[in-house]
C-alpha cells in the first residue's frame, strides 16, 4: 500500500488485522450482508465506523470511547458496526476494552504496517513511541471513505449526532431501507409475517408446495436462522418465522424436522417446519 490518507470517496484498504483475542479480522467480514440478507435479495451489508486512536494511555482516546460506549446500543439497533484500531497489542487492547465495557472488537495494528500505509503514524509522542494518529472513518459497505474525521483535538472527533447524521447519509441508499422493501412478495416468502400462523398453522403440504423432511444442522439462536439437510441431501435454508407458532421460535441441532419446500432465486428455503415426533 502506498503511504496516503483516504480521503471522501477513496476505497479503504480491506486490511485484516488481529482483534482482541488474537483472531484475525478482516474489515470487510465487518461489512458484509448477513445470510438472512442474502436470500431477501439485500445485498448491501452494512457501514462501519472505524476509529483509529492513540491508546490506551491517552485521556483524549478515552473519553472518545466512553462516549462510543454510551452509544453502542444505538449503532446495534441502527445495523451498524463499529471497530477501533491501535498500535497496543491484543492483550493489552482486551484489558483496555474490557475496562471501557465495550462490545464492539479492538483490533491491533501492532507492526504499524496499516497505520504507516495510511500515513497517520504519530511522531510527536514523547512516551510511548509511534502510536496513531486519531481518524475517524465512516466507511460504506464497500469500504469507500463516505466521511474522515481528522481527530488530533478532541473537537475534531465525531459526536454521536454528527455519526448518526452519516450513517442515515449512507444508508438512505439501500435497497431494505424503506419500508416497502419488507412488504415484497418475495422477502414475505423467506421472512414470513406472523399473520400468517394468526389463525393456526395449515396442515404441511396443504397450501400446494412441495414436502421433504431432513434434520436441522444449525440454528442460531441470536440471528434466528438456520439449514435443514434434506432427505435428498440438500442444505435448505430457514428463518425462525417460517416455524409457526408466535413469539420468537427455535429449533435446535438433530431435530428431525417436515417442511413445505419455497423455491427463491437465491435458492430453496423452508416453509410450515414441523418437527417430527
């Protein structure tokens, strides 16, 4: 990489860098669409707020992230990710994110590779030797650079006003913000409303479609989707709306299961899941 600064409208480097754990992130990991996004057809995926910050050291740095920490639950709810980036190690990042209370990763540029190809290695510390200079990246999907903030004083650091005010700017654009994308024929065939079981679940198969069964080979509990291994050996997705019934529902791993099978552009999808008794 050529040591420059991305400015409004460059493409940020999809740089991967080890988080808190030691685990090796790559930005657009971050980024991409969820599994259940893919098969509505939304395929923008997500912005990401990326902050590069001194360390952990730095009074500056930490009011920023206790203010990023008050507002955490905002870009959760908001489908949006946040990331921050040092020069500190992984251990040390953890310590410093545990003590914040922070949920979000700490990922660790400790070589300084990606800090000096984006030319903002500080040079001007005179205790602890060439950490970042503070930036604040609001990135698109993409990762093309929608706004940088520069944040050597503290006021040049974003507020939680001025970061939601870009991520609506970025996300006006996409094809699941407006309420009408939800209503779609085609994404009310994957992510079924509940009215549709309001009046009971019909008996499987009745409504025309085509019945396998199979066994649930994953769910996840905190997205709500899961695959079915059909019978016939095929891998057919499922959303926890497509199990009748109301509230939230769950199935678990090695439950068998019977099922309508809905034919989506993105593939098979299952439709009416019974377990088997």
């Amino acid at each position: 990489m050529t040591a420059t600064t991305p400015g409004a409208g460059d493409r940020f480097p999809d740089v991967e860098l080890p988080d808190h754990t030691g685990a090796p992130v790559r930005l657009s990991s971050l980024t991409r669409p969820s599994a259940l996004d893919r098969r509505l057809g939304f395929d923008d995926g997500y912005p990401l707020v990326l902050v590069f910050y001194r360390g952990w050291f730095c009074p500056r740095d930490y009011e920023q992230m206790r203010q990023l920490v008050a507002f955490q639950d905002e870009l959760r709810v908001s489908y949006a990710k946040l990331a921050a980036v040092s020069v500190d190690p992984p251990a040390v990042a953890a310590a410093y994110r545990a003590g914040l209370g922070a949920r979000w990763p700490f990922l660790s540029d400790e070589d300084r590779s990606v800090t000096r190809a984006l030319d903002i290695l500080d040079e001007t510390e005179g205790e602890h030797a060439w950490p970042a200079q503070p930036h604040t990246f609001v990135l698109r999907p993409d990762l093309t650079v929608h706004r940088v903030y520069p944040g050597w004083f503290f006021v040049g650091r974003p507020t939680d006003g001025e970061l939601r005010r870009d991520l609506r700017e970025v996300m006006e654009s996409f094809s699941n913000y407006r309420y009408e994308a939800w209503t779609a024929e085609a994404v009310e065939r994957v992510r079924i409303p509940q009215q549709v079981w309001a009046e009971g679940a019909p008996d499987v198969g009745s409504s025309g479609l085509p019945v396998a069964e199979g066994v649930v080979i994953d769910f996840d509990r905190g997205g709500g989707n899961g695959t079915i291994r059909s019978d016939d050996g095929e891998e057919v997705f499922f959303n926890f709306t497509a199990i009748p019934g109301s509230g939230y529902r769950t199935l678990r791993a090695g439950d068998a299961v019977r099922f309508e099978v809905v034919d989506n552009p993105r593939g098979h999808t299952a439709r009416n899941v019974r377990i088997v008794t």
